[in-house]
C-alpha cells in the first residue's frame, strides 16, 4: 500500500484533537497530503511509502477522548502531487459525527494548574483537546468557538498562538483560554464578593458553610462530607431528609473513606469521570446516606474542583442544585433566585452552561458496570444498532414518565439522550421539551416515526402523539415492558432477525395492553412483539400513587391475599386497615398490578423497613437490599399458576423466620432468592425448549446487584447467552432506546 489513499475516520473524532494528532503522525511517517473536518467525520487524503503504518496507527495511537468506529480507504489521486502535509479547513454542514461528552481534566492540564505559568497557575478554566467542557457549552454545529459558550471570550495572543498550532494539544480547543483572557470566578456570602474565590469557599466550606458551586453541567449543593451539623442543615433546607447524597474527594480521601477496586479506580478516573457506588471505608457521618453500605464517590473533573479539594483537604458532598423535584440550577441569577434560600454562599462564574447534565452515576459488579445515571461525561454518545436495522427510518422515542431521556436513530446509529428526571415537574417538562428541540438541532433529526408509551397520560407520550399529530408523523405506541426488553437486546447487539429472547422485566409499573399495571413480568419476544409467559400475582394498589410512596399499603394487600390478614392488624394496627380494605374490595382507586417494586416494598414494610412512608423512590428496596446477608438459604417455592408467580409462599415463611428469630438481614436475602428463582426457572425452561434464544434481564429492579447475582445464579446458563445492561441504564432512562428500535422495527418489517 504505497499509492495516494483517501481515508474516511468515523466515530468520535471531532473536538478531541484528532486532526493535530493525524498532522503529527504524517510528519513522524514522512506521509504527505491533507486532513479536515466534515459532516461524517475526519477525512483524509495521503501517499507516502508507509502509508500502511499510517492507517494502522490512525486507530491503535487514536487521541484519548476520540472513539473510531470505522477506517475505510479508496484509492486517490491528488490534482498535484502534494508537497507536505497540512490542516485543511473544514467543508460541509450537517452532524452526521459525534459531538464529543465533556471531559474531566486530563494529568497536562493538571499540572498546569500546579505549574509555573502565571496564565494558567490556579486557573480554573485550563482545558486543552484531551480534557474540558464540550457538550455543555455546545449551541451548534459545526463544533466551533463562535457556536459555543466561550464566542465572548476573545483569546489573547498566547492563547491564539496555542489555538494555531498543530503542534500544541491546545489546537483548536474550543475553550481555550488563560487568566489573561477567559473566563473568571467569583465568590459571594453575605458579607459580599471575595477577591480570591477558592481562598473564600475553602474558609467558608471548613467553617460548615453550604455552598452553590458552579461546575460542567449545573449547580451542585456543597458542604464538608465530615460535618454532622451541615450535613443535617443542608437537609433540612433542601427537604431531603434521607436520600445519599453524593460526594466529591481526591484520591487520598477516598481511598480512605472507601474501598474501590481496580475496575472501580478505572471508572473513577476516566474521562467521563462519573459517580461510583463504592463500599463505605473508614467511617463518615451516617446521614450521608442512612441505611446504605455504600456511597456515591466521584473525583474532582474540572480545574474549579481541583483547587477546591486541595485547599479543603477533605471529602466534600456534590448534590445536585436544585429545589425538590425540580431540574439542577445553570444559571447565575437563577440560582440566586432558587439556592438563596438553602446555600449561605455561591461559588460561580461568568462562562454560561449551554445544557444542564446532571452528574453520571454508576456502580461495578462482578456482572460488570451498570449504569444508574447516563447523563454528564456519557453522552451524546451513540450506540451502534443491532444488524438488520441499516435501512430503519429516523426515529424519535420519548420514553417515560419517570427518569425520563429521548433516542434519536439516525444512519444506523442511536443517540439516547441525557438523564432529565420526573415530567410530573412542570419545570423538568419544560427541559424535556427543550432537549427536544435541542437534540434534534445539533444532530439535524427529522423523523419519520415517533415512539411513545402506551400510557395515555404520561407527559412524554402526549408530547410524542401531538408532534406525530402536527407534523404528519408516523406514531408507534410501545408496551413499557416491551422497551425494556428491546433496550436491552440492542445495546447487546440483538441482530433484527436473531429470534426471540426471554425477558426478565421487574420494575415499579409500566401499563399493559389489558388495562392493568404491569411490573413483574417474563416475556418472549422479539422487536416486533412479544407473548407474556409469567407475571407476579397482581395485588391492588391502594390509593394509586400512594401506594408506592408507603410500603404498608402494599404489605397489607399482600398479606391479606395470603390468608395473613391477623398479622397485618398486629403489624399495622396505627394504620385506616379498614378503609383500605374496603377501597380494594371495590376497586375504588386501588388498580391491579404485578409490581415487582411494590413487592419489593411489600416485604420491606413486613420486615420494618421504612413501612410508614419513603422519601426518595426505591428506599425501602435499596434499604433492604443493603441490609442482605450473605447466609446461604434454599429459596422458598414460587410456582407459576394460571394467576401468574403467587408470591403467598414467601410472607408465610417469612412470618415463620421472623417468629423464631431470624434476623431481618436473613429474612432480605430469602426474599431476593425466592424472586430470582421464581422467574429464572421459567425463562431458563424457555431457552431449555428451544423458544427462547437467550435471557435479558432489565428493569429498574435490576439496579439491585444482588437480584441480578442471584437471578443469573439461579439462570444457571453460561454468560453469553444472557444480556444485561452495560451502557444504558436497566430503569426508565434506557426505555426510549427499546421504544425507538420496536418502531424502526416494525416499519422495515412493513416494507
């Protein structure tokens, strides 16, 4: 190979330096020609006599923050034979790249601000093409500085001289910038402004102070992570009196606050530098997060955070900014506006954010990463699609009502967009209906087909059906369960024609095609349909929504379906017993559901945990899952019946256990045991008779590692022949990837 070659570099390779490092590589190998920017990617025109060694470099040597998927050559011929080989300008509009996911401050950058350099020591917004701010500084495209959040810092000679130079990592670094010219912090308490910002926090933050601070995507609330007393007033003013809360500590805090392992140091320290669940170390304030054995770590990602951390020397909490319910606070007078009243000082500055991205969450198990939260540092990346789904029509899926996120499909690929929150909120809707906007602007989307939830009332689906509506727009309503299914078969790569898949669906409810509130489910299915084979035993929802915000409901509905009606009076004898009762026996607002959440909270209730109310969605679970043991018990028997997995079995033994002593942690793993095994049996028998290809496992349930332990235990199959979730989350915020896929699918299957 020693001809002119024309070379297309797709993927992630624009925004990460990907045109210097190809400058510099053609100079190291004596390679002449060109290199640009365009609509799909980085192209490039070359000859030399190691053109071969080139184009295996462009992928093993690829700069740090840049994904190639493809490498394709043709054969070329230059006008003029090309002398040297330099930087082209770029050509066309459009976004069929990838727009590049914020980055956390590289080991340059750092020691920069460590450094000497009066323009970059201590300074706050030092970035370069390997680290900094992309997406949410981002207004359009192409990715240039004039369409981002810094066009009103004009750079001073230094940085423009950096800017041109292919040579220096800063080569068009869209943020560049130094003290000379960029932006600036500030500092304000009651006494007023402070010169030295970090200096005045750092005092501030050891003397208990709550801070708003300013960071990538949004505000976060802030306080020292070893201080009972501020911790207890943050929660008192911000009205979340038991939900973790998250933190932020170099490496020598959580090294000694935790226990993270190789896979989660790696997590930790990369590029998208999200939240990790790490098991709790040397011991910090129990109101961190009550009832966990584990809590939320993540290092510090901008230079602002950096700076903070070592002048505080200690773990600080990171929470996000914002009034209950309500989306993180961006801007500089909202937050005046909304945190006055919580954080006694702010921490800010003058570059504007362009999107609020809420800080990623994830947690390492032996299965794997799962992710909780795909939101700063993770997206707008893209997933391929499976096989078969080249030629799917653009597609625009909604999602839920809860954790709600949209997917775009476009050129075989799926864009699933950032964690936004619960539409219930009007001012979260209000951010759904922007990133609406937003996302199909900066990917230049025009569907065909728009996907939504059967739920009539979900605020997504009659978003979605009025914009099918308006725009003439094909509408594919999709099962709520369905989509957690296909979700998962695509992010695994589930070819269009693979065959069906069992799906262990357990979640706090998604509404069914027969009007019921489905939640605990085993379908056989593929992209186009599905059968439901097995569901838990509906029980009814007292009170509707309350009945997921106090487990008693639940556990008496439960118990009084397993002939234990006497134990619920002993158990909830403060409780209107018998009102509920009367609500259930006439329908009166109590629907039928098969939630495996609601189960969840059922036996939390029984075994004490929190049975009154939960403050935040998912605590008894997650409180019960952290109280399991790890005693070895034999499951207790839930037999599949024509009305469906009755889990009566379980509260009958558990009131035994409970009688002679058992210990509520025993009682929590018997539980997880029983459930897994219920639904494992029957998905295993359907890969056993040849119905079911493969097992995936989804659905927010699923977020408890130690379900997912025992269901792929009891499974007994060899891990290539189940799907987990890896890179999208198994709750709501991977449900618009499944919706998106189920309409491209049966629109090619129309054809």
């Amino acid at each position: 190979m020693s001809g002119a070659l024309r070379i297309r570099v797709r993927g992630q390779v624009q925004g990460v330096g990907f045109r210097p490092f190809v400058w510099q590589l053609a100079h190291r190998l004596n390679i002449r020609g060109e290199v640009l920017n365009d609509p799909e990617g980085v192209l490039i025109h070359a000859q030399g006599a190691r053109i071969a060694d080139f184009v295996a470099a462009i992928t093993a040597e690829a700069p740090p923050l840049a994904r190639v998927d493809a490498v394709e050559t043709t054969a070329y011929a230059f006008d003029t034979p090309p002398t040297g080989f330099e930087i082209a300008a770029s050509q066309g509009t459009g976004a069929e790249t990838r727009v590049t996911p914020d980055a956390a401050t590289c080991p340059d950058c750092l020691a920069d601000i460590r450094g000497d350099d009066p323009r970059r020591r201590g300074y706050a917004f030092t970035n370069c093409t390997h680290c900094g701010p992309r997406f949410t500084i981002l207004k359009g495209l192409p990715y240039d500085r004039a369409r981002t959040t810094m066009a009103g810092f004009e750079m001073c000679p230094d940085c423009a001289a950096e800017y041109a130079d292919p040579g220096d990592r800063r080569f068009h670094a869209q943020p560049v910038a130094c003290a000379l010219c960029g932006p600036h912090l500030g500092f304000e308490d009651a006494d007023g402004a402070h010169p030295d910002a970090i200096a005045a926090a750092a005092r501030a933050l050891l003397d208990g102070a709550i801070l708003a601070v300013k960071g990538l995507g949004g505000f976060h609330l802030c306080c020292d992570a070893t201080n009972a007393q501020a911790i207890d007033r943050l929660r008192r003013r911000k009205h979340r009196p038991s939900k973790p809360l998250a933190l932020m500590g170099r490496w020598q805090e959580i090294d000694r606050h935790a226990r993270p392992d190789t896979e989660e140091r790696a997590a930790l320290a990369s590029a998208a530098a999200p939240i990790v669940l790490l098991a709790k170390g040397d011991p910090l304030p129990e109101a961190l997060a009550p009832g966990q054995n584990h809590l939320g770590w993540m290092l510090p990602y901008t230079p602002l955070h950096h700076q903070l951390l070592d002048a505080v020397a200690r773990p600080l909490v990171m929470t996000s900014g914002n009034l209950s319910g309500e989306p993180q606070v961006i801007g500089n007078a909202e937050v005046r506006d909304k945190l006055g009243g919580i954080a006694d000082a702010i921490l800010d500055h003058d570059r504007d954010i362009a999107r609020r991205l809420d800080d990623s969450v994830m947690r390492l198990t032996p299965e794997g990463p799962m992710i909780l939260r795909r939101a700063r540092g993770m997206v707008p990346d893209t997933l391929p699609l499976p096989d078969g789904f080249g030629d799917a029509p653009q597609v625009v899926a909604y999602g839920g009502q809860m954790k709600a996120a949209l997917c775009l499909l476009k050129n075989g690929q799926a864009l699933l967009g950032h964690h936004l929150g619960e539409l219930d909120e009007a001012l979260t809707l209000e951010a759904f209906l922007q990133a609406d906007a937003d996302y199909a602007a900066l990917f230049d989307h025009r569907p065909d087909v728009v996907a939504v939830d059967l739920h009539p009332d979900f605020q997504a689906t009659r978003h979605g059906e009025a914009r099918a509506r308006d725009e003439g727009l094909a509408l594919e309503p999709v099962q709520h369960h369905h989509a957690h299914l296909a979700a998962c078969m695509a992010e695994n790569g589930h070819a269009l024609n693979g065959g069906k898949v069992a799906g262990i669906v357990l979640d706090g409810l998604g509404l069914g095609p027969d009007g019921t509130v489905w939640g605990g489910e085993l379908l056989l299915g593929d992209y186009t349909g599905f059968d439901r084979r097995a569901w838990l035993t509906p029980a009814p929802l007292i009170g509707g929504d309350r009945a997921q915000a106090e487990p008693w409901r639940n556990a008496l509905m439960r118990l009084d379906q397993a002939g234990l009606s006497n134990w619920a009076d002993q158990l909830f004898a403060d409780k209107p017993l018998e009102i509920a009762r009367m609500a259930a026996s006439k329908g009166l607002n109590a629907p039928q559901s098969s939630s495996a959440g609601r189960l969840f909270d059922a036996v939390a209730a029984v075994l004490g945990i929190c049975p009154d109310g939960q403050s935040y969605e998912g605590e008894a679970a997650m409180r019960m899952e952290a109280l399991a043991s790890e005693t070895v018990f034999a499951p207790v028997p839930l037999d599949h019946g024509a009305a469906g997995i009755d889990p009566a079995p379980l509260f009958h033994r558990l009131r035994a256990d409970l009688a002679r002593g058992t210990s509520p942690g025993d009682c929590a793993t018997l539980f997880h045991l029983s459930l897994a095994h219920a639904f494992a049996k029957v998905a295993r028998a359907l890969v056993d008779a040849g119905e079911a290809e493969r097992v995936a496992i989804s659905g927010g349930c699923f977020q408890n590692a130690r379900l997912l332990r025992d269901t792929l235990d009891a499974l007994g199959l060899d891990r290539s022949r189940v799907y987990l979730h890896h890179r999208t989350p198994a709750n709501d915020g991977g449900l618009a990837l499944g919706q998106a896929v189920i309409a491209a699918a049966r629109h090619l299957h129309r054809r």
